[in-house]
C-alpha cells in the first residue's frame, strides 16, 4: 500500500546527516531539528502557531484539552472514520455524538449535524477523510451560529487546499479554532515512528497548549496547567524537516496516479472513483478508495489478495457499532450513507512511487474480475 523505502532512497543523504548531527550533540528531545521543523511548518500551512507532539491522537487530545472542554460535553464527530477521533472525546470524558457523512466525500455531513445540536454541545469535529476536505464553509457556518469550537482532524490531509465560496484558499487544518495532524509513516507527510502535531491562529490557545504538551509547565518544575507528556524528537523532526520540502511534489504524485486510476476505471459501471469538486489541489489522495457498487466488494478483495495485490478496506465497521462506543441514543436510520459504505469502500495502493506498471497492472486486474462476471 505504501512504498517508503522508495521515497527513503531519494532522500536518505539529507535525513542521514541530520541524523548524524543529532546523535554527535544529543540533542535528542525539543532540540534545533524539533524547532526548525515547527517554523518551517507554520511558514507551509500559514499558520500562526505550531505544536509539535508525539502523535497524532495525542493532537486531537490535546487540542480538546486546550479548549477547557468539560466532562458530558457535547463533541460531534463522523461515524466514518478511524477510532483516534472518538477515542479521545470518551477518554477526556466528553460525549462523543456520531454523525453520518457525505456518500461522495466521505466526510462529515453538514445537514447531520445541524440536526445533532443540542444545549450541551461544544464542539464539531470534521475528519479530512482519505485526503479529500470536508465542507468547512457549511461547517464553520454552524459553528458560528451555535458558538462551537471546530477542531478538524487533518492526519489525512496536510498540504491539501480548500476553496472557500468566497474566493479564499487556506491549507486543511488551518480554517477552524484548532487543527490536528499525524505524522504516522504512512500519512501524506510521515515520519520514521510517531509524531504529530497541533496548529492553530489563537495565540492564547496556543500558550495553553505548549504547556499541556510539556506536563502543564512554561517554567521547568512548575506546573501550571494538568498536562501530559507528548513531545515530537529530533530523529522524527529531522525526517520531517527534509520531507516537508517535498510534500508538494509527494501530493502532486499521489493526485497523478488517482487521475490514471480514474481513466482506467470509467467503463466499469460497478466501480466508483473518488468524488472531484472541480478544483485540482483539494484531494490529496492518502487514500484511493473506491465504492464497490452491486455486492462486489469482498468478491473483489479476495481476488486482489489471491493475485497479490495490496488493497484496504477502510473502515469495516461504523464508530457507532463498535463495541466500545455502543450507544442507545443511535439509531440505524440515522446512519444510511455510513452503513452502506462499510459494505462498499475498497482502497488500492497509492503513494509516491507508484509507477504507471503498477498501476496497469492493478487496474488491468480489477478491469478482468468484472469482465469476467455476469450481472
């Protein structure tokens, strides 16, 4: 699904010699690597403020911890997408409300979460899903007549633009009160273990969040604020700082092998490619993900894995499903588009080495499974 070594092997001088720079001064936590890095991002997206941290979950639970979000608080969130976004919302004692979302995007829906405001609601969480942005015009709209915190969890997105309807054009992330990201191996913008980082114009939110991240301290052995230990190192810094040069070239790559993988797909009538709004720097594709139309999907996923092909299905199982998030204030009917899509939703490969044999191949190979079936 994702070639790093091959992405490793353009760019292993530049990441090798900071490496060795960092193991000669031992500058192993928060050093020179850590800080350049956290400049160097803020100049990318335009964003005031960046806090690097150890992961990406850790963002979203720092991002609501820096809101000074109380327990049975209201925080609306997709029922589509990875646990990261709900699990932090129960542990900080919130109450998580799961929504469903857009059967194009795969996003949060803006109608399903007018219709989920209550008094106790707090926040909206949009999800950046598989690189595509939500609709954060209709989204911060809400926001802004019911006073909610927006809080977007961009671990899928970063370097992906969005187009306000008034002619406005700012990075993913960077359009709510907060923003959250992950710089998991595999993501868009990855390091070489964990690492993640929270973005935001508010200065004042900002300093609450430097001290939380650093167990509540803006002076050493004095602790302000609760916090945690959630600090992003110099290694990790050091891979990111010579990846972020490159992370346009990256998307640019990934958008070009979903343009070929969408040609090669339009005659097959059960196979429907990623939604486009018209705007070429939106998506940035961390994951290709079809919907499998007439039952096919599984069929289809063991016939990729019998030919050695590397396919996901992400997410089999709605949020609102899952054990540990059950709840009786759901009900089916308010989860139509997220319900079916568990059933649809198969992803190829897509990364930044991918070449066009790989591609053929692939596509050649899902192109023969349906024309061999009779529908």
């Amino acid at each position: 699904m994702v070639d790093l070594q091959g992405q490793y092997d353009a760019i292993k001088d530049d990441i090798n010699i900071s490496f060795e720079e960092i193991l000669q001064t031992s500058a192993f936590i928060n050093g020179p690597e850590v800080q350049g890095f956290q400049r160097n991002l803020e100049n990318y997206l335009g964003v005031k403020h960046v806090i690097p941290c150890a992961n990406g979950t850790d963002a979203l639970q720092i991002a609501m911890m820096g809101l000074n979000l109380k327990p049975g608080d209201e925080v609306i969130t997709a029922d589509f997408t990875f646990a990261a976004t709900v699990e932090v919302i129960a542990l900080l004692q919130l109450t998580p409300v799961l929504v469903d979302v857009d059967p194009d995007t795969f996003n949060i829906s803006a109608e399903a979460i007018r219709k989920a405001i209550t008094p106790k609601t707090k926040a909206i969480v949009p999800v950046h899903l598989f690189g595509q942005p939500a609709d954060m015009d209709e989204i911060m709209k809400i926001a802004r007549e019911h006073n909610l915190y927006v809080i977007e969890d961009n671990a899928q997105a970063i370097g992906g633009n969005f187009h306000s309807k008034s002619g406005e054009i700012q990075k993913t992330g960077t359009l709510g009160d907060i923003g959250a990201t992950s710089f998991f191996p595999s993501k868009n913008l990855g390091c070489y273990g964990d690492g993640g980082a929270v973005f935001t114009n508010n200065d004042a939110l900002a300093h609450s969040i430097r001290g939380i991240v650093n167990h509540g301290m803006y002076e050493r052995y004095h602790h302000d604020v609760v916090g945690v230990n959630s600090r992003l190192d110099s290694l990790q810094a050091a891979v990111l700082n010579a990846k972020l040069p490159k992370l346009d070239e990256y998307n640019t790559a990934r958008r070009t092998a979903a343009t070929k993988y969408d040609k090669a797909f339009v005659e097959i009538p059960q196979v429907v490619t990623p939604y486009r709004n018209g705007k070429e720097d939106t998506h940035v594709y961390h994951q290709y993900t079809l919907k499998i139309k007439g039952g096919e999907r599984d069929a289809l996923a063991k016939y990729l894995q019998e030919k050695g092909i590397p396919f996901g299905v992400y997410y089999p199982i709605p949020l609102h499903k899952q054990k540990a998030y059950v709840d009786d204030r759901y009900n089916e009917a308010d989860f139509p588009v997220t319900n079916q899509l568990v059933q649809e939703v198969l992803s190829l490969p897509m990364h930044t080495e991918l070449d066009d044999e790989q591609i053929n191949f692939i596509a050649t190979s899902i192109k023969d499974f349906f024309k061999n079936k009779v529908f």
